[in-house]
C-alpha cells in the first residue's frame, strides 16, 4: 500500500513491489494475478486504515457542519504527516496515465464518487435534523467539499504544512450555507 501510495499505481514496477512485500515474483504472481489486483487490495487496505478519518467523522458528529469539518481536519491532520506518504493515496495514485491503465483510474474515479456519495448522504441527513437549511443544495455542497478534501491532499503532498491545510479548511467553512 505504501509503495502505491508514495510512488502512484504507474510508478510503481512489479520489482518494487517485490522487495516491499519481501516475496519473490512468481509467489507474488501465483497470490495476486497482476499489478492491477495488488492495486487494488492495497486501496482496499488504505480505506480500511486511513479512510476511517472520513467515516468516523461523518458517523460520530452531531451535525453535519461538525462532521464536515472534522473530516476535513482530521484528513489535513493525516495528510500532512512527516513520516510516511503525503496527501491521500485514492486522490494521488493515478489521475493521469497510458491508456491500458484507464481500468485503474476508472476505479479510483468510482471510490472517490462513493466518498463523495457518503458525504451527500450525511448531507442529507442534517437536512432532515434540522441542523441544515432545507433549502441547502447536497448536490453543490458534497461536490465542493469532497473537492477541497482532494486539493487538501495536493497541497499535503507538495509539502504544505497542517497549519496551511487548516487555513484553507477555515475559508471552505464560510461557504457553508447560512441557517
């Protein structure tokens, strides 16, 4: 998962992956398939481990400004880490590409819109709360801040500090609609 994520899906060769995992290729080959399944087990594991920021925010949070916020802090928090990867690996591991690997970045695509699809939902439930105006498009306002969220993990990968992170987060909040 690390390698994916500190060198993308197509930086990243079936050798250094080899040395990662400590095995040999023909086990790697016999356990996996190809590249593309490691690729993919491997964004499984990162949703497991670090995705947990966004699902718990939006879970726990008693309203849907809080569990915005709190998930575009807590991932700033985890982006801007010194040891270890910066930035979000669905984000960064292959917008761009050949074209054989348009399988991956299909993939990628789908996980981002079903983050995207989960932040419209808890949208939606502080609509229904009343902690959000009746009147606030989920639609617009899922789209803008699953945006902020993937440019927070840009920033966090050329090397932008947390506090910078937070300075942004704190301008995305205004945009939070008035109730």
């Amino acid at each position: 998962m690390r390698t994916f994520w500190a060198q993308g899906y197509e930086g990243t060769s079936i050798q250094d992956l080899v040395g990662a995992m400590g095995v040999n290729k023909p086990s790697l080959y016999s356990t996996f398939g190809c590249k593309e399944e490691i690729f993919r087990e491997a964004v499984e594991l990162y949703d497991r481990v670090e995705g947990q920021a966004t699902s718990r925010s939006l879970s726990e949070a008693r309203t849907s400004r809080e569990a915005v916020e709190t998930m575009l802090r807590s991932n700033a928090r985890g982006y801007a880490v010194d040891e270890g990867p910066r930035g979000c690996m669905i984000v960064l591991s292959s917008l761009l590409g050949a074209p054989e690997n348009e399988g991956v970045r299909a993939f990628l695509a789908d996980n981002r819109l079903d983050g995207e699809a989960m932040l419209r939902d808890r949208l939606a439930q502080g609509i229904a709360e009343g902690d959000l105006p009746s009147s606030a498009d989920v639609d617009q306002l899922a789209a803008f801040y699953t945006t902020v969220l993937e440019g927070l993990s840009i920033q966090a990968r050329d090397g932008a500090s947390e506090q910078k992170l937070n300075m942004i987060i704190d301008a995305a909040m205004l945009a939070w609609p008035a109730g």
